[in-house]
C-alpha cells in the first residue's frame, strides 16, 4: 500500500481512513464538504475531510495511530509531517435531524470502496445548516451538490416541509436554478 503522503487525494484519503476504521471495528461514513467535493468532481474545495463516526473519540485515536494521525485539540486529528487534518463528528451531530441512507462503494478508488452520504442526504445536511444558521457557505455546497447529479428532490422538499422550512428551501431552490 502505498504511504498517505502519495495519496493525499479526498478520495484516497477518505478509503483509507474509512478502511483503518472499519478494520478496528469502528462505523464511520463521509460527511461535509467532502462530500461535496466528490459529487462535484472538484468544483467544489472542501476543507479538511469529516468523518460522521459512531465511536468514543479514544477509539478513534488508538485505530488511526497507526496510519500517523495523532489527537488534535476538539474533534481533529492531524498528520504533522504532509499537513493533513481530520475531523470527526458523532453520527448524530453530524446528520441532525437527517433520516439518512449511505451510498457504499461510490466513487469505486483504487484503495477501495468509501461509505459516503447519498447525493440527496449531502444536500439536506448542508440544507440544515442553512436553516439553521442561515449559512451561506452550506448553501453553496447543497447547490454545488445538487448541480453535480441527480438527486431526489421530492424527498429534499418533503424533508424540508417536515422541518418547518419550506421559505427557506425556495432560496435553495432560485439559487439551483440560475445555475
């Protein structure tokens, strides 16, 4: 296997964190900007990569020791040497509110398969950070996402209906089409 300083790609990164983790046991799926960055093949730069795990950040940190990454302060984790940082958030926290589905094994990577959110799930989760925040960075990044492929709408505005968000949707909605 090659080291992570020749692979530092979002895509190679992430199949080999999300394998280091899987192979200690842990549940861990893509989340953020990342999958942002994916879906739109680059157009969009995500930052450091999010992970949505459901482990004590103690296990984290013993399974990713091996593969360089030590404990940052909060919830990151960093590989000193090529710059890297991670991040990592409860499952829940990560997904709010969001029922969510995972989409396995897209984009296939030479390293492997990654777990990473659906298309429609990315999209209601920066969508909420829209709501909520009135976050224009999320806003972007939900246009970004949905520009890139299809979606489900249907169950984008279901889902922001149940919310409560229907106003805010309808931004959502006039920025995706001026695109």
């Amino acid at each position: 296997m090659k080291n992570i300083e020749e692979r530092n790609e979002i895509k190679n990164l992430a199949s080999l964190v999300l394998g280091t983790l899987q192979n200690a046991g842990i549940d861990a799926v893509l989340a953020g900007g990342s999958c942002v960055s994916i879906y739109s093949k680059g157009k969009y730069a995500s930052g450091e990569p999010v992970f949505a795990v459901n482990a004590k950040i103690e296990d984290i940190e013993e399974a990713l020791e091996p593969i360089g990454f030590k404990k940052a302060p909060g919830a990151y984790f960093e590989k000193y040497e090529c710059g890297l940082v991670l991040e990592f958030q409860p499952l829940a926290a990560a997904l709010g509110k969001v029922s969510h589905s995972r989409k396995s094994g897209v984009p296939r990577v030479a390293t492997g398969n990654i777990q990473i959110l659906s298309r429609t799930d990315c999209i209601k989760v920066d969508l909420a950070e829209f709501f909520l925040r009135k976050d224009r960075v999320s806003l972007e990044q939900s246009v970004q996402a949905a520009k890139s492929g299809i979606f489900d709408l249907k169950e984008v505005e279901r889902w922001s209906k149940h919310e409560g968000h229907l106003e805010s949707l309808r931004e959502f909605l006039e920025e995706f089409a001026k695109r």
